[in-house]
C-alpha cells in the first residue's frame, strides 16, 4: 500500500474511468510507482474493482447522455447532456435549417455550460496534489489555477488528434466553432503542460505540425494485470454454443465505423455469427437495412467494463477493427481495441490504418482487409474458421507479440517521465521486460 506521505497524483479524464482503459492503467501505474494515485472523472463511472489502491473522484453532478458518457476521444463538442436544456439548445443549433441566431445561441450556451461543467465546478472539486495527468484537455483551465495554487507538475495525454476527429466538410457551422475553441485552449495546454505525451507516432506527427512541439508516445498496451478474473466468456454472455463461427469487434460505435462489409459477409456466411463488445450498435445498426435479416446472429454486447474486455473475448475466433480512415485522427489510431485483440490471442483483421499496419508488419500477425468490400471480408472470414493451419500460426504470433505489445514496456517509459519531473518511481521487478 502506498505511504500517506506520498506525493499525490490526480489523473483527470472527461470519462467514467471503467470505459477509459488507458486513464486507469496509468493511474495503477502512478500508484505502483509509489505515489498516491486518485482518478477524477467528468461522468461518475462504475467503482474501481476490489482492490484497487486508486482513488475514486467524481464531479457532483453528472450528464445524463449515455451515447457520449463511454465514447473515448469525443471532442468539447460532443459533450452535452441529451435531455438538459443546454443539450436542447445544441440539437437546434446544429440542425441543417438553423439560422445564425439560432446558432449563436446554442454556442453561448454551450460556452457556459462548459465553463460551468468543466471550469467552475472543477475548481471546487479537484484536491491540491502534486501532480496532475490530464487526459483530454477539456479541464486544462481548471487544472492550470490548480497547478499554480500548488506548485503541482502537469502531463497532458491526448488520446485523440482531437481537431482532426470530424472531416472538415461534415461539420455544423456551430461544431467548426467549437473546434477552433478546443484548439485553443488545447493549444495552450500543450505550451503549459510540463510533458506532452500520446498514443501512436502518427499522431504525435499531426501534433508536431499543428503545434511544433512533439509528445512522447506511450502506445495503449494491455496490463493483464488489471484484467478481471472469473467472467463470463463472450460465448457464454450471448448464448452461443463452442463449435459456432464468431468474430468479435471491439470498441463502441461511432463514426468512424464502417459496418457494411462485415454484414454483406455474415449473409454470405450463414453458420457465422457477430459479436459488437461495445455501446450503441443497438441504435445504429437501424441504419443498415441489411441488418434486420441477421438480427439473430448479431449480438450487441453492452456495458463490460474496460478490465474485462479481454477475458471475455478470448473465445471467439477472429477479431476485427472496424476503424476506417474517415480523418486524419482515424488515419493514425493505434487504439486500446487492436492491443486487446492481440492480448486476447486472436487472429486480426483490420482496415487501411498505417499504425496498426506497422506494428501486424513488424510482428507478423494480422491481415488487412477492405472493409467496404463484402467479398474480401467474406474470404478473411472463412479463412480463420477454416485454414487450421494459418489460425493456429495466427493465435501463436499473437501471443508472442503480446508480449512486446504490453504495457510493461510503456510502463518504464512513464516513469522516465516521472524522473524528468522530480518524481522518484520505484518499478515492480520484471517492468519493461
């Protein structure tokens, strides 16, 4: 257990920490390190598992809106309660007939609700600590008063190339609003911050180009040693008997998501089934007209808690990522979801990504698929369930690379940040083996 002398460290995320792995892993390893690790989360999440020396804080009111509470990387924008007025407000400012009154409307609003929600209210209620680790800059005005009311240090972790999430043509007039407002203040968080760390090369490229200054990268590796123990398997949560072809995809719809050719593939494939381990696939697969005929080898997997993503998907048979490159911040994921997939021991499918294309490359695992193209995804397929041979090779690749893919290995880079600004870590034996 961690000494109560200990520096504290705060790590501050916009999300339930039980949807937002990588927020709790470097929180686990801020506590292993020796210091004493709290999380402060925007939206009250699911209490930490037993055990845990972590913190929990929350902020005293919470949103109401479901579709973004568990959405990683949503930017400013994204956040607004769905059935408050401010969320109101928001719908009718960015409806395609609104007018400009009724769009400035909806941003002076929203500018309140967010200083409010996200400035205001976190003054009051993040502790004094020693140390902030700032995932998303949404908070990074509240946490700088903080850092100069108590000498504190500051990281700043952009999970996201959160400016270039939405394709520029897609956006409401009131949403490019918003995101020339997030790149500010981000902006001025990246000029403030002590470190600047993120998740994958690629987007440590974007951040050098838009803001000439380039962050550490700590990829998303797994720490089985936050897996849960004893959890249902994904067969067992949706019914489904051993000897039964299924693919797993993990990671919650949203855009970015290109479901079409994993559908074409299942009707081309009737023993086969589909397992969607994440939020809202319920409410988008109405979009696809060919969905309604494969409701019954379909299964939306809901709610499971970050730390039990890979226990339970260990016993499907092929994983795919169904990232596409809709902007430049999809261009360049290397997200929680691959690592996962390859901890769990699953041969992987994935689209056009460069990052994870690098990494399947270097390790020999993983093959990459055009996800709009039905037949392609068909063949890929009946490959793993049918080609023993290159499953089995797939599955021992998998598990070898899991092991250079962990994050162990990120662990004792975090803690060469921790040296560099004053801390003194203390690592478990075998860290970064």
């Amino acid at each position: 257990m961690t000494a109560s002398y200990a520096p504290l460290a705060v790590s501050v995320t916009p999300l339930p920490v039980h949807h937002d792995m990588r927020t709790y892993k470097i929180a686990a390893s801020l506590d292993r390190m020796g210091l004493r690790s709290a999380v402060f989360e925007g939206r009250r999440g699911l209490p930490l598992p037993d055990g845990s020396e972590v913190i929990q804080l929350v902020m005293p009111i919470e949103p109401t809106n479901r579709a973004t509470e568990s959405s990683p990387g949503v930017p400013l924008s994204s956040k607004r309660p769905k059935f408050s007025l401010p969320g109101r407000i928001w719908r009718w400012g960015n409806q395609p007939d609104a007018g400009w009154l009724t769009q400035a409307l909806a941003m002076v609003v929203d500018v309140c609700f967010y200083a409010w929600r996200s400035v205001i209210q976190p003054l009051f209620t993040l502790p004094a600590a020693s140390l902030y680790y700032l995932h998303e800059y949404s908070f990074f005005p509240a946490v700088w008063i903080k850092c100069r009311l108590h000498g504190a240090r500051l990281v700043y972790d952009a999970h996201d190339f959160y400016r270039g999430m939405e394709p520029a043509e897609e956006r409401s007039r009131v949403q490019s609003w918003w995101n020339r407002l997030g790149a500010v203040i981000e902006n001025a968080c990246i000029r403030r911050a002590d470190v600047f760390v993120t998740v994958s090369d690629g987007v440590a490229d974007l951040f050098e180009q838009a803001t000439n200054r380039r962050p550490i990268v700590l990829n998303n590796g797994n720490d089985e040693r936050l897996e849960a123990k004893q959890v249902p398997g994904l067969r067992q949560r949706i019914g489904l008997v051993p000897d039964t072809p299924l693919a797993v995809s993990v990671g919650h719809s949203k855009p970015g998501f290109e479901l079409s050719g994993i559908l074409s593939a299942l009707k081309a494939l009737p023993e086969f089934h589909l397992a969607l381990l994440g939020n809202n696939y319920a409410r988008d697969l109405s979009n696809y007209p060919m969905a309604g005929e494969l409701a019954d080898r379909i299964h939306c997997v809901e709610g499971v808690p970050a730390s039990e993503v890979v226990p339970t998907i260990k016993d499907a048979d092929v994983s795919i990522i169904l990232y596409y490159p809709l902007s430049v911040d999809y261009l360049h994921a290397l997200p929680n979801k691959f690592f996962q997939s390859v901890a769990a021991g699953l041969p992987l499918l994935y689209g056009a990504l460069p990052e994870i294309d690098r990494l399947c490359r270097l390790h020999g695992i993983g093959e990459q698929i055009d996800l709009f193209d039905g037949d392609a995804v068909t063949r890929a397929l009946r490959k793993a369930v049918e080609d023993r041979c290159w499953a089995a090779e797939q599955i021992r690749r998998s598990q070898t690379a899991a092991k250079h893919l962990s994050w162990r290995r990120e662990e004792r880079a975090l803690a060469e940040v921790l040296s560099g600004l004053g801390f003194t870590p203390v690592l478990e034996e075998g860290s970064g083996s």
